[in-house]
C-alpha cells in the first residue's frame, strides 16, 4: 500500500466494512435462526449462502436502496436457479449440461447492465449450491425457505442499515450541461459573437460530467429500456451540442445574420427547457417546434456563393436580377461554413431535445424526430431485450466469449466433481467461478494469489479443527466475527486473503453441520487446487488474452465498416441521393453493430491489466486513443444520415468532384488506421502515428458550391482530425472536440445501436 495516502486507506476499509456488517447480519442472522432455533440445518445453509452470494460475491453497484431494489427484482430468479439446480443433480451428465447452459445464460446476462452483471456471480453461486448431491428434491421447500428468508433479510439490511448518501443522477448531470449549453448559446447569439476563455472552459467541463468514465457505475444509462437508452442518448447529444458551440466559426463581419442569431436563441430556450424537463418537468415540444422551424429557415437560403469579384456583402447582392425580381440572397464561402456550423448546432439541440423527453416520459413522449434516429422510442422491452442480446449473440463479442468462458469451466468442474466423486465438489465449482479471469494472464496471476491465500487459510483451519473439535458453541460464537472480519479485510486485501479467509469461513460453517475433522481443510486445498486447475485450462483456451486482440479487432472492424459508409454518402451527396440507400439501410445497421461490439471490448479492456510478455514483463500497449476510434465510428453514423436525409439537390460538377475525391481521401485513411490496427497476414506492417493524415489539403472551395458541400467537407474533414487523435494516441486528450449525438465514450454494457 506503499505511497497510497492513509486517508484512502481508512476509507476503503470503512467501506468495506459497511458491506460486511450487513452481510454478517443477514448471514449470522438466518443461519442461527434456521440451524438452532428451527433444527433445520438445510435451511440454515441456504440462508446464509444466499446472503454471501449476493452480498460478499456479487458486486452490485450504487447505494444500499439501489442494491436492494435489484435484489427485489431478483427473487424470481433465485427460485428459478435453486429449483433447477435441485433437479439436474439427479444425474452427473444433467447436472453438467444445466450448468453448461444455465451458466452461459447467467453470465451472457450481462449485457442487461452494469447491475445485473455485478449480480451474476451470486447467481452462479446459488445454482451452483443445489447442483451436487445428495439429490433430495425433497427438501427443495427448505432450500427456498431458507433463500428466501436470506435474500428478504439482504434487501432490509442494504435498504435500512448504514444507509450510504446517493451521487448525483444522470439526469441530473445532463441537466447541468443543458444549463450551460442555454448560456452559451445565448452568448454567442449577441456581440461579440464568440465564447470567451472562460465561455468555452465551461463547455468542456459541461461535457467531461457526462462521460461515462466520470459517472459511478450504478448511476450510467446502460440497460436496454427506452428510458434507459435514451439518456444515454441525452448526455451524448448534449455533449455533442456543447462542442459544437465551443466550435462555432467567427463572424465575419459585425453581425452574423438575424436566421444565425434566431437559431441560437431558440438553441437556447430548448436547451433550457431540457433542463426543465430533466427534473421531472413538462415535455419541451414547444421550444423543440421554434428550434425546427428556425432551422429549417436557415436551411431554405440560397445555397449561391459569391463568385470572384463579387460584392463583399454578407447577405444580398447589390441588385436583382434582371426580370426585375427579388434579390436573391448570395453568401462568401466563411458565412456558409457558419450556417453549416449552425445547422449542426440546432440538430444537436433538437436531438437532446427529444431525447430528454423519453428519458422522463418514455414512450408516452410526443413524437418529435422522424423513427431513424431513436427507434427504440416505440419498441416493447421484450423487443429491445431481444436487440440487445442478438447484437451480441456472435463470437466477436466480449460478452459471449465471457459467457462462453465461464460456462465451459464451470461444467468441467462440475464434470470432474461428478466422475470422481470429489468431496465437497461444490468448492472446486465455486474456486472455479471466483478464480477465471478474463485473461490467461491476470487468471494465472489470481490462481498464484489464491492458491497461496488458501493455503494458509487451511492451516490455520486445520489448528482450530484440531484444538476446538467437535465443540459446536466455540464455532458459533466465532463464526460472526470472522465473517465481519474476512469480508471487510478481504475486498481490500485482494484475492489472497480473500481466499485464505474464506477457506477458515467455510470450514466455521460446516463444522456446525456436521461433525468436523482437520481433514476438512485438506478437502478444502484440494478443491481449490482443482477448481484452479480447471479455470486455468479455459482461460488458456478461450481467448487467453481477453479484450487486448480483440478490441484491436473490433476498432479495425468499425473503421472498415465506417469506410464504406464514407464513400457511398460522398457518392450520393455529389450525385443527388442516387447511389447511396436511405438510413437504416444494411449499410448504417452494420456500422451501428461494429461500434456495439468495439464499446463492449473497450469495456473490459479498460477493466483489464496489461498483459505479460514471453520474459514476465508487461508489455507496453501501443499508443492509439480507442476513445476517438468510437467517436470515428459515431461521427460516421450520424454525419451520414443527417446528409442523407431527403431531398438530396446534388451539386454542381466541380463541388461533387471535390467531395468526391475528399471522401475517397477519408475511407483511405480510415482503412489505413485499420490495417494498422489489425493487420492480415500479408498486410505490410505500418504504424498508426505514421499514418496520420495531413489537413491543409482539405481547404479547396470549388466556386458556386452550396451549402450542403460545405455541410459535407465539414463532416469529412473532421473526421480526418479523428483518425489524427487516433494517431496520437492521447487518451488525456479532450474528448469533445469532435463528438456527434452518437459519441460514446465509456465503458457500458449498451450502446445506442443495440
């Protein structure tokens, strides 16, 4: 604990210390209710089982009162998994196929949420539990009375004792930035136009609350519900809206035009009442409505540039045209890259908008936006729980190959308790559900750890079995005060000491069961040794390095994907929609699944150490910001539809040949990074910094473009300057700066495609 200041110290104990006092509570509570008071030791076991799984095992995130709400909601399962595990044990062969396919369904679970993954381990461990022998499905009334009776106790425990103070909601946090987002824009729509310093040291301190790193685990927007997903949504359209503000070009000239002004002012009125409606207020529709229809004037302006020569006025030319009729409005190419700065502003604003609404109001939320951009807003739970687990039902998951993991070890384990008879079968399962990492390295690292941390534990076991014998009193009075000492020490002391007391727990626990001997802790070390063994075996042969390879996998996907979405929008801009599909299409659905199963692998990468290199040493992971992978790939969903969307004029021939060329610049460079990434066996090696692309050359203003050109080249240049931070490789580095809606940055378990 060298150089980690005191402070932190007492309060991780203290933390710790809070979870294990209501676990022994509940623990001690059933188990001497059950064992002595009612003389029903199965009861007794289940009891105190149930509040070890799911309160020293599970690792639920958030407050006691959100731990116990999920806990609530887990009852049904608790049953579903102790009933089924009564059964299969009837037969070797049915219990290992039950915990092949029970444990890949509990572990696959994840995808639901940080909560209900923290949840599943204790899962694990009560279906584990009634899976070895004996076969006695006639005392399946006393293993649910005594689960039931533990898990009522956990939820009163984590609900009334101790009760810890709650950090601030999601909603909150995006109200906040919705706030800011209001001053901002209201700054910009008067003199002098512009953020100052400060103005835009706002923004991004606005958008860094909304990162998902900087959000406590329990209080991230990560399930599949609508209301769920479209707070996920509100942060990052916020987030989105707050760059593009800090970003906003200079006026040129004293006034910036009154549709560019009206524009901000409604940005500002809906951002407010955004605000409003994060805090249980009414649904923003009438501020959404004025956002829309000062857009859609802005939009409807003449997209004719000056030419050279031209008159330098910003707004009108000096007379009409000849027929005598109205002025026709022409803008120099620095006002049309405002309006398009502008137009990207307002549909940030609008997106955030509608996403609040069904964030607050979920489905009952008045229709704002066409289905394409949230169309989950309609979509029954079951459906959505359906999009979610079929977008990670493939091998290039992280969850399924977790999922896959697990179940394989946990069946071998099962298998050899089983065939051999091995006593006490039931820790060698649990030694292997505890002890498999995600990665053969750090599962290598754990087993040394626990493997030592047992040991230890069983000698000591073996002492105490030795001097107090069969003395039953001696164990019960000192049961409690090891429990509340192994789980307050063993969190913060790590998996070794986790172990080694656990080992002395277990063997407490048992000898008021039944009649003890010291060879209860040579049973112990023998079951940990297997249960090892067998996690040890699969962490080597499934996907031994874990999200390391295959994140590098999922980035060089996304970006291949990404590519050919960048060259069929280009394409379509120059010709007037008619080579690219609308969205929704294949094409926009396969990028969405790319960017799922990158966030998901940059998910546990992030909870993974460096691996180990052939002489011992961790190797030096390569310096590429996967952050600003995602936000390539986000950038490219959300660009491509808003260009896309209906109807698409064209341009003329010297405007569609310069986005021609620029977007077949970009899904070069795009595939560039990720045969960097991810390179096939012929691919000549490169390194990503030394592809970096340059953007000097992408300033060329072909004369009489509109202002969808100048909406496209802002698109793909700044998707160039993603794969630039790509390149360099600075996670430190700000995020904001070229994010969309879509632009996700933590880890999850969702995503907005899925």
């Amino acid at each position: 604990m060298r150089g980690v200041p005191a402070g932190r110290i007492r309060a991780t104990y203290a933390a710790s210390g809070r979870g294990a006092l209501r676990v022994t509570l509940v623990a001690a509570t059933g188990f001497y209710l059950f064992r002595y008071g009612l003389d029903r030791p199965v009861s007794a076991t289940y009891a105190l089982f149930t509040a070890v799984a799911l309160g020293g095992l599970s690792r639920i995130p958030g407050t006691g009162r959100q731990r116990a709400a999920m806990a609530a909601r887990l009852l049904p399962v608790c049953w579903a998994v102790v009933v089924a595990g009564t059964y299969l044990s009837v037969e070797t062969w049915s219990a290992v196929a039950g915990m092949l396919l029970i444990g890949f369904a509990l572990t696959f679970a994840a995808v639901g949420g940080p909560r209900l993954a923290g949840a599943t381990p204790g899962l694990q461990l009560l279906y584990i539990l009634p899976s070895f022998p004996p076969y006695d499905p006639a005392s399946l009334g006393d293993r649910l009375l005594g689960t039931t009776t533990g898990l009522l106790l956990f939820i009163a425990a984590e609900a009334l004792i101790l009760p810890e103070p709650a950090p601030p909601p999601y909603r909150e946090r995006a109200a906040g930035a919705a706030r800011t987002a209001a001053r901002c824009a209201n700054l910009l729509a008067a003199p002098p136009y512009a953020l100052d310093a400060a103005g835009v040291r706002a923004t991004r301190d606005a958008g860094r609350t909304l990162r998902l790193t900087a959000v406590p685990e329990a209080e991230r927007p990560a399930g599949p519900g609508v209301r769920e997903r479209a707070l996920t949504h509100t942060g990052l359209a916020t987030r989105t809206l707050l760059s593009r503000l800090a970003q906003l070009p200079a006026t040129p000239g004293d006034d910036p035009g009154p549709e560019v002004t009206a524009v901000l002012h409604a940005v500002a009125r809906l951002s407010a009442a955004t605000a409003a409606c994060l805090g249980q207020g009414p649904s923003p529709v009438a501020a959404y409505e004025e956002l829309a229809a000062a857009r859609a004037r802005l939009a409807a302006l003449s997209g004719d540039t000056v030419s050279a020569g031209a008159p330098a006025s910003s707004h009108t030319s000096a007379a009409g045209p000849v027929d005598g009729t109205a002025a026709v409005p022409v803008f120099p190419p620095a006002v049309l890259r405002r309006h398009a700065a502008a137009l990207e502003i307002a549909d940030a604003a609008l997106a955030m908008g509608t996403a609040a609404d069904l964030a607050v109001h979920g489905r009952r939320a008045p229709a704002q936006e066409s289905p394409g951009r949230f169309w989950y807003a309609t979509e029954r739970a079951p459906a959505l729980w359906w999009h979610r687990v079929r977008g990670h039902a493939e091998r290039r998951s992280v969850f399924f190959q977790n999922a896959v993991r697990i179940a394989l070890a946990l069946a071998a384990a099962r298998l050899v308790a089983g065939v051999d008879t091995l006593p006490h079968g039931f820790w060698a399962t649990l030694a292997t559900l505890t002890l498999t990492r995600t990665t053969m390295d750090e599962t290598w690292g754990t087993i040394r750890k626990a493997l030592t941390g047992t040991l230890a534990g069983a000698l000591v076991t073996a002492g105490v079995l030795d001097l107090v014998a069969t003395d039953t009193a001696v164990y019960a009075a000192v049961l409690p005060v090891w429990m509340l000492f192994a789980f307050t020490v063993g969190p913060v002391k790590g998996v070794g000491w986790a172990q080694g007391m656990f080992t002395v727990l277990v063997a407490l626990v048992f000898a008021q069961l039944a009649p003890p001997t010291w060879h209860l802790a040579e049973v112990r070390m023998l079951d940990v040794l297997v249960g090892s063994a067998i996690g040890a075996v699969f962490g080597l042969l499934a996907w031994p390095r874990g999200a390391h390879d295959e994140l590098r996998n999922a980035e060089a996907e996304l970006l291949r994907r990404a590519a050919e979405v960048v060259v069929a929008t280009s394409a379509s801009v120059a010709e007037g929609g008619a080579v690219a599909a609308p969205p929704g299409v294949h094409g926009h659905r396969s990028l969405q699944h790319s960017v799922i199963l990158a966030e998901s692998a940059y998910a546990q990468f992030l909870s993974e150490p460096a691996p180990f290199g052939s002489t011992g040493r961790r190797v030096a992971v390569p310096a590429v910001d996967s952050q600003a992978t995602l936000i390539a790939g986000h950038h490219t969903l959300w660009g491509s539809q808003r260009l896309l969307e209906p109807p698409l004029a064209g341009l003329v021939p010297a405007a569609a040949d310069s986005v021609d060329r620029l977007g077949d610049r970009v899904c070069g460079r795009m595939l560039l990074v990720s045969a960097a990434l991810d390179p096939g066996g012929d691919t000549p090696a490169a390194s990503v910094a030394h592809i970096a692309p340059s953007l000097t050359a992408c300033t060329e203003e072909p004369p009489g473009a509109p202002r969808l050109y100048y909406a496209t080249t802002s698109w793909l240049n700044s998707l160039l300057t993603d794969l630039t931070r790509i390149a360099h490789g600075e996670p430190g580095h700000d995020e904001t700066a070229h994010e969309t809606a879509t632009g996700r940055r933590a880890p999850a378990t969702g995503s907005e495609a899925h």
